[in-house]
C-alpha cells in the first residue's frame, strides 16, 4: 500500500499528486509519511493585539469582529474586517475565495483567528487568516499541537496551508492504519528506551502531547542515523574483508635516510602518531582509506611524503593530485628539494604541460623510472597509466568529486592506497556522515617554534594606522599580505576595484623604499608565479592580492595578512587566509578590517576569529552558520538529505546510533542473524533508493 501513488488518496487527486511529485518530489503514500512537520504550533497559546510587534511568526488571536465589508470589483475584489480585543485592533482581509466568511462573520461572536500579522501603511493587519468562532473550537476535536510541514510558494498558493495538510495526513493514516514494520532490532528499542515504529509515526504528524512528540522525533532521527551509519561501517569493513591492498613489508632505504638524514626538524607527537596509523594500514595487506585532516602548516605533506617513501622502499609508484595548479606546483616544489637529495625522480603533470613532456612522464610511468608523480586533475585522464602504483595521495577531497577519486583506484590491478588530505578543518559530526566509510587520523599540533597568530579586528576609520603598523614591521624586515574579496559579479569591476586601492597602497608607502606588487585571478601563470616569486626573494615587501593566495603559498618571512572588507569572507577563506601567515620564526599578525555595520552572521565570523586559532573550533561555528554541504563545498550526496535529523544539532545521537551500528556490524557484518532480517531488508532498500554505495565510491 505504502508503495501506491498519492493521486489516489482522498483529498489530493491528479493534479495535487503533480504538483506534490514536482514541487517536493512526493510521488507514494510512502513519501508522503516520510514528509515530516519541521515545527509544531502551540494552538492553546493566545496572543493579545498589543504583543504584536515582538512577534514574527504565525499568531492565533481572540476577540469579535466589526466593521465588515466587501470592496472593489473583478480581480480587485476583497474582503476586510476590522478584528479587536481589549488591547486594541487589527484589519483582516481575504482577496479571494472568501464567500463561505460572508455567512460565518457577525459582530455577536468571539472568534479565533490564526495567520501572521504585516505592518502595512504603519497598521497591522492579518492576510487570509483562518477563522473558528470560539463554539466550534469548544465542539471539536482538534491538535493542540498542529504541525506545520515543509511547503513551497507553488504549494501555497494552490491552497496548501496546515488545514489541507492535516486533512491529508488524517486520510493517509485511516486508510494506511498503524501497521509498519519494525526496523530497529529489540534490543536496541529497550536499551535506548525508544518508541516503537507505530507510536512514532503517529505522533511525529498527530503528537498526543510535548512528551510523545520529543519521543517521537528522537526515535525517528536516531533511525536515519542508524542506517545511514550502518551503511558507511559496512562499506569500510568490507573494504578490509574483501579489497586487497598492497603489502608494504619493510621501512627501507629512502624512508630512513630521508628521517634521519634529510627532514630538518624533529616530528610532532601527532605526526609520529599519524605516520604510524599509515604504517600499520599499509603492511596489512588490505586497501588503505585513509582520511588525514591538519590544520594549515600542521606538516601534513611531511606525513604524505614519508607515506610515499614507503611506498617507493617497497618497489611502487606515487601520486599526489591537488585541485589547483598553483598548489600542485607548491607541493612539486616542496617534495622536489627533499627528493633531489634522495635522488628520486620526481615529475609534475598540470593541464599546462607541454606535449613533449607528457610523453616522457608517460613513457617513465609505464617503464617505472618515476617515482612520485605530482599534479592535477591531469593525472586521472585515462592516457596516464603507472607501472605499479602503490600510493596515490589526494590533497582538498572535497575539491573532488567521488567519481574522481575513485579513478585512482583503476590506475592498477590492485586498487593502490589512497590518502585524503584536507586543511579544512572538518568537525567531528561531519566526518563521520561524509566521511564516515574512511579511517581518520588528526593531525591536531603545530610544529614547534610557532607562534600563534595574533588576530585583531580593526574598523575602516583606522586604516592610516594599521598601515603605520605594517610599515614599522616591514622596516624590521618582515612582510606582509593585503587581501580584497571579490566584491562584484563582473570580473571587470573586481579588476577595477583591486587597481584603484593597489594605487593607493603603493601612493601611502611612496618614498618609504617599500615596494609592492599584486596577484589576482585575470592575470596569467607565468605572470603569478613571477610576482609570486618577487615576493618571495623580498624584492616586493607588500603583495596586494585577490583570494588567489589562499592556498599553496608558503613564505615564512612573510608576518601580516590584512584583509580588507573580511566581513564579505567566510569563516573557511579567513581561516585559510589566516594559515598564510606563522609559518616563520617572528610574531605574526592577521588583521581584519571592516565597516562599523556589521550583520550578526559577519559579526560572529569576526568575534570567532579573533578568539581562536583552533581550526576545529572555528568549522564548529562554520557548521552551525553554514550548515554541512555549504562547508564541504558540495551538496552532490544523498548522505546529506536527512528527512528529520539535523547533523549539527543531533551531534550527541550521530555518536550513539554509530556505536550501535558498529555493535551490530562487528557481531554480524552480512547481517545474517534471524535478529537482524528486518535490518538487512531495510538496508538494501535504502541502497537501492539512494544509490548511497555508488555514491560513495
């Protein structure tokens, strides 16, 4: 029955099942019960006309009518009345479809009026409210608590208000009855003291009182987590089950000549703890998944390169992909001044790389002369093709769709490693929804010797002091960053913007002896890379730019990062923006510049900002602002879509429901036990809803 289109169920007929199926996508009753209130209204709650004005939301009000009367003609036709209490009035109108109120509204009855009060022309008034007299409401039967469920203006407008939802919701349970198969198993519904599937489902969309409506989100919520966690477990311990890695038997050679001869500092505790969680991953004979999340200048590409080594000792090839060029050039460089002394063959392949060279790398993959190939996403084509790759490195996963990264998995026989990187600090509930099917190590210290980036917010109206201040540190020999966002849609207006303020940039430090120049998004690589490099041997002291630095810049000397208009940015490019600086021995300093009026979201970003550098705490606030697709810069999974639990808020029931999902895979991963048949049936159904597994990759 659940399977039975909605277009047969009374009250909604062809044309609302249309409409339904194009404007919410709710084609089967099945749909339909899974459309879930997203807020409750207390209908035992009055409000009185004088409380109004510190109201925006729907209201219900009890008082008479006068005044009553019809005006207009044709499409301007409409209805108002004039609605009191002892605390003042209100005008109500209706512009159509008002007949039936011509015979109900008198000036003798109390009435009930429920809808959301506009101030219009500097009065109040109420647009199409509903209307009870005060006798029906005492007669009837009615919710107290009246959901209110996800619509759409389409929807609306075709008369889709709380009373048609309702009516529909009542038809779909008295012919649907409360019949629904149990999903979770006993035990689980006893420990967690859960409601059962019937008892949930009524009370999610008729809740008999606050308490089973409490009781009824947290079943159902705990529910969509619990599987989508059972799905991501299952993936990962089936991966070890069944998907064979390369066996990295021994630390050879390149591995410990580069740890003891070449790495010019000692390693953090948490990049030993890493580097050890790899190893372990890499010589057991199964396919390692590996998510490593550091912070900016945390020495995550210290960690990626030793993974390589290991790889190399032991016969393979490597891979790092980055998403951009200028990064993946930065990484090239980086890995090429430790590999050189090694005397490891080390190639960079970009979409800019000429047709000779590709040939060459081409021919030296497939013969095993190279080593470590470093690049973008000119690596995944099919044309490149490896000898034996054993590693392949992935830095900004989520720059990545997944069907991409899955391409690395067909560069050999046996699937290679794979390694994500990411500086974008992912809060924990996050990775354990997108990320949840991969094993995850934290690189969470920064090297020794740094320093804490000192950030400080400074207003508009103190500009000629905060370039005093970048003057005076750059006549002790230091540098600095001034970043403008892209403020406009034309790419013209943006040029002109970063000109005009580059001339008064270099106008204010005109006979000071220091020098600028500017890097943005119009400009060619060559040209980039020549004033980056200008930058980077101190013949520029001042780099004005667009948010083209935000990665894969590393200049140690370089001590301000001043980022105008930083209300215009979010928590991420700050935060990124932020790492580019504290990469050298002296104090750095990040200082972010703004209008007086700031919108609450902006002011939180800054407060944020300048209360911590702890790139965890700030996507924690990211999240909440944000919310999850926006942070992982996709919304391309289904594991995103949740019908009632919130990733953000659910947090503490996300941890319970993969403890349990994991208690009940570690015991029974095929989910063969008579205990679990109702499990299994209602995961592969799920799969093969979402298509979550192809996804995932």
């Amino acid at each position: 029955m659940l399977k039975k289109s909605v277009k047969y169920l009374r009250g909604i007929g062809q044309a609302r099942a249309e409409l339904l199926e194009k404007e919410l996508g709710i084609k089967t009753y099945e749909d339909l019960l899974n459309h879930f209130p997203f807020r409750y209204i207390d209908r035992t709650k009055f409000y009185q006309i004088k409380d109004i004005r510190n109201v925006n939301a729907d209201i219900q009000l009890k008082g008479k009518i006068r005044k009553i009367e019809e005006t207009g003609s044709g499409r301007k036709k409409r209805l108002t009345a004039v609605f009191y209490d002892r605390t003042g009035e209100i005008e109500l109108v209706w512009f159509h479809n008002y007949n039936y109120l011509l015979k109900k509204l008198n000036k003798t009855d109390t009435f009930i009026i429920y809808g959301r009060a506009t101030l219009f022309n500097r009065k109040y008034n109420m647009a199409h409210p509903e209307v009870e007299t005060l006798e029906e409401r005492r007669k009837k039967a009615y919710l107290k608590l009246q959901p209110v469920y996800p619509s759409t203006e389409k929807l609306v407008k075709k008369g889709f208000n709380t009373r048609l939802w309702t009516k529909i919701m009542t038809s779909l349970f008295n012919e649907v009855g409360l019949n629904f198969k149990e999903n979770l198993p006993d035990n689980i519904i006893k420990e967690l003291k859960l409601l059962d599937k019937n008892q949930a489902l009524y009370n999610i969309h008729f809740p008999q009182s606050l308490e089973l409506l409490h009781k009824a989100q947290a079943r159902l919520k705990f529910e969509e987590l619990f599987y989508l966690q059972l799905q991501l477990l299952q993936k990962n311990l089936y991966r070890k089950q069944k998907i064979k890695g390369h066996v990295f038997e021994k630390i050879g050679h390149y591995f410990n000549t580069f740890y003891k001869e070449v790495l010019p500092f000692e390693l953090t505790g948490a990049q030993k703890r890493v580097i050890k969680e790899i190893r372990k991953d890499v010589k057991s004979g199964v396919q390692m998944n590996r998510l490593l999340q550091g912070d900016v200048g945390s020495g995550k590409t210290i960690v990626a390169l030793m993974s390589m080594l290991m790889a190399i000792d032991n016969g393979y090839q490597a891979s790092l992909i980055a998403p951009t060029e200028i990064l993946a050039q930065q990484h090239y460089k980086g890995l090429k001044a430790f590999t050189d002394k090694l005397g490891l063959n080390i190639k960079l392949l970009t979409g800019s790389t000429k047709k000779k060279e590709r040939n060459e790398i081409a021919e030296n993959l497939i013969n095993g002369n190279l080593h470590i190939l470093v690049g973008t996403h000119a690596i995944l084509e099919d044309t490149v093709k490896f000898k034996n790759l054993g590693i392949a490195i992935i830095d900004e996963q989520h720059r990545f769709g997944v069907a991409q990264r899955a391409k690395m998995w067909q560069k050999n026989s046996i699937p290679p490693h794979i390694l994500v990187m990411t500086a974008t600090p992912i809060p924990r509930t996050l990775a354990m929804t997108h990320y949840g099917d991969l094993d995850i190590s934290i690189i969470d210290e920064l090297p020794p010797g740094r320093k804490p980036v000192k950030t400080v917010h400074r207003y508009r109206k103190d500009k000629l002091k905060v370039f005093e201040f970048i003057k005076n540190e750059i006549h002790k020999g230091r540098q600095a960053y001034v970043v403008f966002p892209l403020i406009e849609e034309s790419e013209v207006l943006d040029y002109q913007n970063l000109t005009d303020n580059y001339e008064k940039i270099q106008k204010f430090f005109e006979g000071t002896g220091i020098k600028t120049g500017m890097v943005h998004g119009k400009m060619k690589p060559d040209e980039k890379e020549a004033e980056m490099q200008k930058f980077k041997n101190n013949e520029t002291q001042v780099l004005v730019a667009t948010t083209v630095i935000e990665v894969g810049v590393d200049i140690p000397n370089a001590s301000i990062m001043l980022i105008e208009s930083a209300e215009r940015f979010g928590l991420s490019q700050l935060h990124q923006l932020r790492g580019r600086v504290g990469r050298g021995a002296e104090q750095s300093y990040c200082i972010l510049m703004t209008d007086y009026k700031l919108s609450q979201e902006a002011r939180i970003r800054i407060d944020t900002m300048t209360s911590t550098n702890d790139g965890f705490k700030i996507a924690e606030v990211d999240l909440k602002l944000r919310g999850p697709g926006n942070i992982l810069g996709t919304q391309q999974s289904g594991i995103m879509r949740f019908r009632i639990a919130d990733i953000v808020k659910d947090n503490a029931l996300m941890r319970t429901a993969r403890h349990y999902a994991y208690k009940v895979l570690k015991d029974d991963i095929n989910l063969t036990k008579p205990e679990h048949q109702n499990l299994r049936y209602f995961l592969q159904k799920q799969i093969k809803e979402t298509g979550f597994w192809n996804l995932i990759g």
